[in-house]
C-alpha cells in the first residue's frame, strides 16, 4: 500500500536540494492530478516545459545522473525535471528507475563489489559455468509472497525458503534457498552435491554476487537488494559456478 499523500510531495518540491524520490512518491504524483501540476509548476521554474521533450531512452539515459544529483545535494538541472514528468507518465521507465536505486544503494554498501579472486595455477584456468537460470515468471510463483517481501526486517524470525530443486547439467544436485536479514537485504543459499571448489555467482541482470564454496559444497551471497530480488517485473536470475 503506498502510503505517500499529498503533503509529502509537497515537501519534496519545496526542498532546498531535492533528494532521488522514491518510487512510492512518483506512483502517488502519477495518480493524483494536483500532485501532477505542482510538479509542472516546479519544472516549469527550471524551463522544462513538459514530459513530452524527454523520450524514454533518454530518461533511462538520464536516471544515474538524477540520482547522483540528489546524493551529493546539486540542484535539479532542467532536462533532470523533465526526467521527472517522464517518470511519472511512463510505467517502464518507472521500473528501471525502482531497478537502478537498488543498484546504485548495492554500490553504496559495498554489495556489489566482488571479493578478490584467488590465483590459479598455470595452465589451469577454466571457464565459468552456467549452472541454472531462473526467469522471473518463476520467480514470481517460488519466492515469498508480497506481504512478506515488503516487510524491511523479515527474514529474522522466518527460516529460508527452498525456491529451486533440481540436477544441473553438470550432474550436481542443487538446491537454492533465500532467507530475509535484519538488515533487509536478502542471503540466497547454493548447495552444490558433490562439493565442487570454487565459487558460486549470482546474476540479476547487471547485477553480480560471489560467494565462495566451503568443503560441504554451499555458498551464502549475502546483500542482495530486497528491491532487485523481488520486483515482479524485475530480471531472470542466473547461478554460475567459476571452478577453483
């Protein structure tokens, strides 16, 4: 349930530096016609004079730039407004601008980068291994109801959840649970019988996790972005094996 109203866009619009606006508060302004022309009014001081001068590929374009603006506290360039109005017409561009804050909040917290890789041998490099992908439509159906993804600490009182059982091509039995973090992020579980070495990643479009395999064959990648996890019409998800 969006529980942004009016006031809140309102405060918004009148703030010195305009933080990245959450995604709730662009559904709220795409739905309220008085929430609509207020932010009319505010691109019109900037001289953007409507959302029809920003196609979509230049608002995904323009997404990274509009929320690196808010996080170090530059005011709002007039193309940035017009992105705005844009957001507020367009369901898609809307979703990539949901996808891309919880890339950029995984960049912050350091969930993104990649732990460092060990050596190996001479001569003794393989390629990575594509294990399994989940699309969405799965997704939707084996991950935890939306009630629960919603909730910002679940995970702390609840066990995992089995999402996927099954053979791999390469002969190993694989089970992959999810569970939530205080934190709010999410920990996916890879088990992987008979035990390879190595690591396991963790794809959901751009976005990639590593853990790495302990002497029981399991990996725990940890951080995943509630957001980038569960949005229903987010990415296919991917599970490689990089060997030892």
């Amino acid at each position: 349930m969006n529980t942004i109203h009016c006031p809140d866009v309102r405060a918004w619009l009148a703030s010195e530096h305009q933080a990245a606006p959450r995604t709730e508060l662009l559904e709220h302004i795409a739905a309220c016609g008085t929430c609509q022309g207020a932010l009319l009014l505010s691109a019109l001081t900037l001289g953007e004079t409507g959302s029809e001068q920003i196609d979509c590929d230049t608002c995904q374009l323009l997404l990274p730039e509009l929320i690196d603006t808010a996080d170090q506290a530059r005011a709002l360039a007039p193309p940035l407004a017009g992105v705005l109005l844009h957001l507020c017409t367009c369901t898609d561009c809307l979703v990539v601008y949901r996808l891309t804050l919880a890339l950029k909040a995984a960049e912050r917290s350091g969930a993104l980068a990649a732990p460092p890789r060990l050596p190996k041998e001479r001569g003794s490099a393989q390629r990575h291994v594509r294990l399994l992908t989940l699309a969405r439509a799965f997704l939707n159906l084996a991950l935890p109801g939306p009630a629960a993804s919603l909730s910002p600490v679940r995970g702390a009182d609840n066990g995992a959840t089995v999402i996927a059982e099954t053979t791999t091509p390469q002969g190993f039995s694989m089970q992959i649970q999810v569970a939530g973090a205080p934190t709010g992020d999410w920990v996916v579980t890879v088990t992987l019988t008979p035990p390879p070495t190595g690591w396991v990643e963790l794809s959901l479009g751009m976005a990639l996790f590593r853990a790495p395999l302990d002497t029981d064959g399991t990996a725990q990648l940890r951080g995943i972005p509630q957001l980038l996890l569960f949005a229903t019409d987010g990415l296919d998800l991917g599970i490689t094996l990089d060997p030892a």
